[in-house]
C-alpha cells in the first residue's frame, strides 16, 4: 500500500477533477491541479516531479501552500514586475516637445536631439534616444 501524500476532501477531488475536464485552464495552473490530485491518488513526489516536468522542491512546496491556504494554493500571486521609470507628465512634456517647433536650422527633431532637449529642459533626469522612441511610438504625434 502506497502512502498518500496528501488527502483532498470529497469537495476539493470533485473540483480539481471538474477543473482539469473544462478545457479552460491555463498551463500553469493546470500542473498544480494535476499535482494535486496525483499526490491524493497515491504517487510520491519524484514520480510527480517527473511526470510533470516539474522540479521536486516545487512540488513539495505546493503541497504544504495547499495544507496550508487550501484550494487557493493554485492561484497566480500578483508579481510587482518593473517599476515604471517615466511617470505620465513626463511623457507627456516630451510627446509635447516632439510636437513643438523645431530648433533652428533644423528641419525635423531627431530622437538624440529630443532626448537632450529634454534633460537640458529638466523635464527628466536622463533618458536614452531609444527610450525616447518608445515613448513617441505610444502616441500620435510622431513628426520624427
């Protein structure tokens, strides 16, 4: 007799196992659900670890996150990602400044001659001439 891992309630097995046929779920979740029910079902955790492509800590780790929060174990955690390095304003002072009369004796800005007008403007602190295209791409006003 095999140990189990892991006991799902008669609720949670019926969920996991409806979750897994509705064809709806993304891949991510979709190898916790699996993981889930292959340790109530009586696998160890290196044939689960193997069969899912998964690394064993991962899979040790998801079973104490479910005895510890339940069913909510499976859900993405909201990632901080990269904080945003030009706020709204600012943006929108270069788009302006892309949008204004160009120096003299040029024709049209360029995105070197923009980006030093606009750290010689103080509207930021720094800023590269490719930093500047993608902020000019985001709007409409693109005389460049």
């Amino acid at each position: 007799m095999r140990k189990e891992h892991l006991k799902l309630t008669e609720q949670d097995y019926s969920y996991l196992t409806m979750q897994t046929t509705t064809g709806a779920l993304k891949a991510r979740k979709f190898k916790r659900v699996m993981t889930l029910l292959w340790l109530h079902q009586g696998k160890t955790m290196s044939e689960v670890s193997q069969l899912l492509n998964y690394s064993y800590p991962s899979v040790v780790k998801l079973k104490k996150n479910f005895l510890a929060t339940g069913l909510k174990c499976l859900e993405e955690k909201p990632r901080s990602g990269r904080p945003i390095v030009f706020s709204g304003a600012e943006r929108a002072k270069m788009t302006a400044l892309a949008c204004s009369e160009t120096p003299a004796g040029r024709a049209k800005w360029s995105l070197r001659l923009l980006s030093d007008k606009a750290v010689e403007l103080d509207f930021v602190p720094g800023i590269s001439y490719s930093k500047m295209r993608e902020i000019l791409k985001k709007t409409n006003c693109n005389p460049i």
